[in-house]
C-alpha cells in the first residue's frame, strides 16, 4: 500500500484534464529565451541533466526544433516537490525572417544549449527616385 501523495495526485488530474482539452503534450517543456540580434536569433533552452547525445537539432521549413529525452529516475514513495520534468520534450521555433540555415551552430555547456541561427542577407536597398 501507497502513502497518498497529494502533489502527485494533483499531477494526475492536471494531465487529465489538458488532455480533455488536447492541450497535453507528453513529457516536459524546457524553458526557452529567443533573442534577435541585427544579424542572427539566439535560442537559449536549459536542460539540466541532459548529455549532447540526449539533444536533435532540426531545422526544416523555417521551424527550428530541439528534441530530447531525460531519462526516468527511479520513484520514491512520495514526492515533496516535483518540478523537473521527465521523458520527452520537444521546443519548436519559427523564423519569420529568411535564416542561414547551413550556417546554425550550437553549443551545450553546463546543462544550457545556445543554438545560434545567423539571419540571411537581403537583398534590400533604397532606391533614390530621380
């Protein structure tokens, strides 16, 4: 017989109830900053825990996506606090401006991946009227 743990009681009907509304997703969702520069984007996702063999970097159709998985630790009997998500997550990103994208880069250091995305060069100018 399990303790009754509220907190994951509340997890349950939480995941239920997105469901009804198809809102769920499964897994977990990393926390993600996108800053435009003049010449690029700067993605900055934070996934603790995580290995470089852990993380997929696509990018198809102006949509950059981060995939992943964090593996799942072992239970115990009841929980105080659970805020750090298992499983799989997936973060998608599109780019309302023409990028480079052979040009993406990313770096993973201390549980942070920073996806670089250099914008393209446009062909834009102004044309005096004569």
């Amino acid at each position: 017989m399990m303790p009754w743990d509220p907190v994951r009681d509340l997890l349950t009907m939480q995941e239920r109830l997105e469901s009804l509304f198809s809102r769920a997703s499964p897994g977990w969702v990393p926390p993600v900053d996108l800053a435009e520069f003049d010449d690029r984007y700067a993605l900055s996702i934070e996934l603790p825990g995580l290995s470089r063999s852990d993380i997929t970097i696509e990018f198809a159709d102006a949509v950059l996506t981060v995939r992943g998985a964090r593996p799942p630790q072992a239970c115990p009997e009841r929980y105080h606090q659970l805020e750090r998500g298992q499983g799989q997550f997936a973060r998608a990103v599109r780019f309302a401006a023409p990028v480079q994208a052979d040009a993406i880069s990313a770096e993973f250091t201390d549980g942070v991946l920073l996806v670089t995305v250099p914008k393209a060069a446009t062909d834009r100018r102004q044309i005096d009227v004569s």
